[in-house]
C-alpha cells in the first residue's frame, strides 16, 4: 500500500483543560466562578463537544492563557 499517505498533524496542537483544570492554572478562580463568567460571555473561550444542550466544557490552555494576557492593568505609577 504505497499510496497510502500519513495524516498530518496539526500546525497548532491545543491542550484541552477540563474547568478544574483551568482553576489550577489561574489562581483564585473556582468552578462555580469559571461557570459563572461563562454565563455572561465573560470568561476564555470554550467548546461543548458534546453538543449545545451537552455537559461536558472543555477550553483550549492557549485560550486560557490569552484571556489572562489580556485582563493586564497598570498602577498609576506605571503609566
């Protein structure tokens, strides 16, 4: 089978954190904080594998890790 031709990976490979996951990586956040900051579109971005009505949350650690990059502020001495 020569003409057989391997898959690619992926450019960008996404490690997939489970909320508690995410809670372990961002100090002071909680599960109920995370779900909470999900409700009102607040929190990183997040993917429902299992379907819009499904349970299970999982968000990409690159996308965690850019919502924490883009709550940075400044003191008043800094600026």
């Amino acid at each position: 089978m020569s003409n057989v031709t391997a898959l690619r990976r992926p450019a960008v490979e996404h490690r997939y954190l489970s909320p508690a996951q995410v809670c372990e990586l961002v100090p002071g956040i909680t599960v109920a904080n995370l779900q909470e900051l999900r409700k009102r579109g607040l929190g990183p971005k997040y993917r429902k594998p299992t379907g819009e009505n499904g349970k299970v949350v999982v968000y990409a650690e690159s996308d965690v890790r850019a919502w924490v990059e883009a709550s940075v502020h400044t003191t008043r001495e800094q600026s």
